[in-house]
C-alpha cells in the first residue's frame, strides 16, 4: 500500500476541491441562463386552409390543422384559445355544433395498419367519415351493425381524423387515427 506525505494528501484535497468548486459555478450559471433565458414559441400551420369571418365589429381569424390550446363555451358562445383543430373544422363543416358528444365509443386497433374497427355502446345507424390532416374526406360509410370495419390498408402512414356522427339522436365522436 502506497503512503502519502500530508503535503501530498492536503495538494490532492486542494485539487478536488477546486474541481467542485469550478463545477458546481459552471452547473449555477447554466441553471441560471436557462431559467431567465426567453423562449419564443413560433406559431405555424400545418395546413394552409382556413379563413376569416367578421360579423359587426369582431373579426374572426382561424386555420386548420393546428393544436387546440383550451376551449370555453358559455351559452352559445365557444371561443378557443391557441389554434383551431381539424376535428373542429370538420365537426363544423358537417353541421354539429350543436350535437352533443356520442359516449361509449371504441376504436381499435389504434394505430392501426389495415382494418379498423369501431364499436358503440348502443347499436345506433351512425355515419363514418375518414379525414386526411388537410380535411379531404377520405371515406364515408353508413352502418347499422358493430364492430363495423373500414380498411386502411391502402392509405398513406399518417394521422386521419375519424368523426362518427349519430344523428337521429344529435351526437358525434371525432377520433384521431395513427395509420401505420
């Protein structure tokens, strides 16, 4: 076993200490540029579509196939903070603003590579439509019996929009798909 002079033990000590020390500044002055750094979030679109609509003297901006912040509805008032969605676009676009939600809905596999299936609590005739991220119906199905399967297979990988509407009893149910 090797032994040291204290002059060599206490120079060593010096040493690590100094290591620490430089580290722990560095390790300061990182959290501290980060933590008062500024962050700009950059706003973009997905898609170009989109619109205006001024009524009085509000005028109304929006775009499709963007990330939906948080909504708020009072009465017949909805206002959505951040961006507009797909499914919102489609869910007006389809005329069911004033639909409720349709519970008790499964879809599955999700993602999926070629068949989906979509089950409902109630056997209901609902209407299938398959949207691509631009908002181009892809498919439209009516049915009457579950599980009903669409086959995918033959779409491009990417995320779809699913919107399942009951109208006789004034539901939908907008789902996001993952097409493997």
């Amino acid at each position: 076993m090797e032994q040291h002079s204290p002059t060599t033990n206490l120079v060593s000590l010096r040493i690590k200490t100094n290591i620490m020390k430089t580290t722990l500044i560095i390790l300061g002055l990182l959290t501290a540029s980060l933590c008062f750094s500024q962050t700009e979030i950059k706003k973009s679109s997905i898609s170009s579509g989109g619109g205006s609509q001024t009524v009085a003297s509000t005028k109304i901006i929006y775009t499709v196939g963007e990330v939906v912040v948080q909504e708020r509805k009072q009465e017949t008032t909805q206002i959505s903070e951040g961006f507009i969605g797909l499914d919102m676009a489609v869910s007006k676009a389809l005329g069911l603003e004033k639909y409720g939600t349709l519970w008790g809905v499964k879809v599955y596999p999700n993602p999926v590579s070629d068949i989906l299936s979509v089950e409902l609590a109630k056997t209901n005739n609902c209407d299938l439509y398959l949207y691509d991220i631009t908002g181009k119906m892809i498919l439209q199905k009516s049915v009457n019996s579950y599980p009903a399967q669409i086959n995918i297979s033959g779409l491009k990988p990417g995320v779809y929009l699913l919107c399942i509407i009951d109208r006789k009893n004034h539901k939908y149910k907008n789902i996001k798909i993952q097409k493997l």
